[in-house]
C-alpha cells in the first residue's frame, strides 16, 4: 500500500483545513457527549457545568503542556536558543507527555476550586482520554508522519514523503492500541465502580506499555534519536516513570475514597 491521503480537507479560497484538526474536533465532541452522559448518570460527582469547567481547562493543559513538553523533552537546546518558540504552536510539534502534566495540572486547580477528590476527577478524564489518543494518531497517519521502521510484512505502507520502502503504520499501531483497546479497558474498569485512583493506575501502566512497546518500531525523531543504548527513544525513556507511577497508585492509594 502506499500512502497517498491529501492531509487538506477542505480549501475556501487561500484558507485550509486540515484532516488534522478536523480529527481533533471529533475527539472533542466525542469526549463531550460520552462525559456528559457519564455525568447524567452520576458516574462522577460533578454537574453538567462543572463538565464544562473542566473540559476547558483540560483543553489548556492539553495546549500548553503539550507544546511545552515539547519544546523542553524534544527540542531543548533550540528552545533555550530561542525561548520565543514556545510560542509557535502553528509550527507544529506537541508532546503527549507534556499534555499528560498539563492536563494534571488542570484536574488538581478544578479539583481544588470545587473540593473534588482528585482521584475521581482523573479517573473520569482518563478514562476519557484514549478517544483524543485515537484520533490524534489518525491524525498523523493521515499527515504522513511519525512512520516507522522498514518492513517486510504484508500491511506495511510506503510513504513517499520518506521513500518507496514499505514501512510499519506505527501510527496505526498506536490508534488500535493506545486508543480502541485502552478504551475498552479503562472503561469496562470505570464502569465497575472502582474505588478511586485504579483507573488513573491502569491508564498509566497500560499506556506506558504500549506506548513503550511499538516504539520499537518506529522511527525515533531525526533530531534527537536514540537516548539510551542506541534503542532507547525520548517516548520510551518518558514512559518509564508513568508506568512506575501506575504501579506505584495500585500499591498505595487503591481503596481510597
């Protein structure tokens, strides 16, 4: 197969819009129609306006910490050359992990302005938050990027953009996991009624893990490369310390509501 998807989905004049964001409005309004049934059902303890409080501000913690996070865990010596691009969000270059910190930061201000337990909050939006991971690697499938190392297996996809070696749908890898399967699980979890914190722990074991396993087979970014032992990436060596966390939360905080 090779990839030949136009990333524009629709030109009014000199003005695009990409497939892009459009994958971004579909995870928002997802996530704002699943949340608010979760909230008409009392599966979380806040109100319908109190849904839209902490959506916006998880949409700052996503923007902010996502650029950020990049700008310091991928591009760090530009970044202290040029401080002002932290600021060129068109420029493109976001970081899941520094949008993870972005969005805790958000949850613990909404937790502490309305004196929620933190824990139900996280575990609410976590289990939510696999539908944005879905969309957002559909999203750079569709742009051509993030692809991964050559292969030889009959689903691998040639992206002229690179060269004409056929190459594994990392992107694709991520969607199917770290989307449709870790929703599947965080929500059956969710749904059960835990007490606080185990969704938020399996969130972080189960996405450090996949997340950490198919970057072996993609290509790491061409600035940076490999961190540790030549086979390490940026994206693993940031896993580490959430999946320790994830374990750490089933450890000591399961059973506290």
């Amino acid at each position: 197969m090779t990839h030949s998807i136009d990333p524009i989905f629709i030109t009014i004049g000199s003005f695009h819009i990409y497939w892009y964001g459009i994958m971004y409005l579909i995870a928002f309004i997802s996530v704002w129609f699943l949340g608010n049934i979760y909230v008409s059902k009392s599966l979380v303890s806040i109100s319908r306006d109190q849904f839209s409080d902490l959506i916006f501000f998880s949409f700052l913690g996503v923007l902010f910490g996502g650029r950020i996070g990049y700008c310091f865990f991928y591009n760090f010596t530009f970044t202290v050359e040029n401080p002002l691009s932290l600021l060129f969000i068109w420029e493109g270059g976001m970081s899941f992990h520094g949008g993870f910190l972005g969005v805790l930061i958000s949850i613990y201000y909404f937790c502490k302005k309305n004196s929620i337990n933190f824990f139900q909050i996280s575990d609410f939006v976590t289990a939510l938050t696999p539908i944005g991971l879905f969309t957002g690697r559909i999203g750079n499938f569709i742009n051509g990027e993030l692809w991964g190392k050559p292969t030889e297996t009959f689903w691998g996809i040639i992206f002229p953009s690179v060269d004409m070696i056929p190459r594994h749908p990392t992107q694709i890898y991520e969607a199917v996991f770290e989307g449709i399967i870790l929703f599947i699980i965080l929500n059956i979890l969710y749904l059960k009624k835990l007490n606080f914190s185990v969704v938020t722990a399996f969130f972080l074991i189960f996405y450090s893990a996949f997340r950490f396993s198919i970057e072996f087979f993609r290509v790491p970014d061409s600035h940076i490369g490999y961190i540790v032992f030549n086979w390490v990436t940026m994206g693993q060596l940031l896993c580490l310390p959430m999946f320790l966390l994830g374990i750490y939360l089933l450890q000591t905080k399961k059973g506290n509501n």
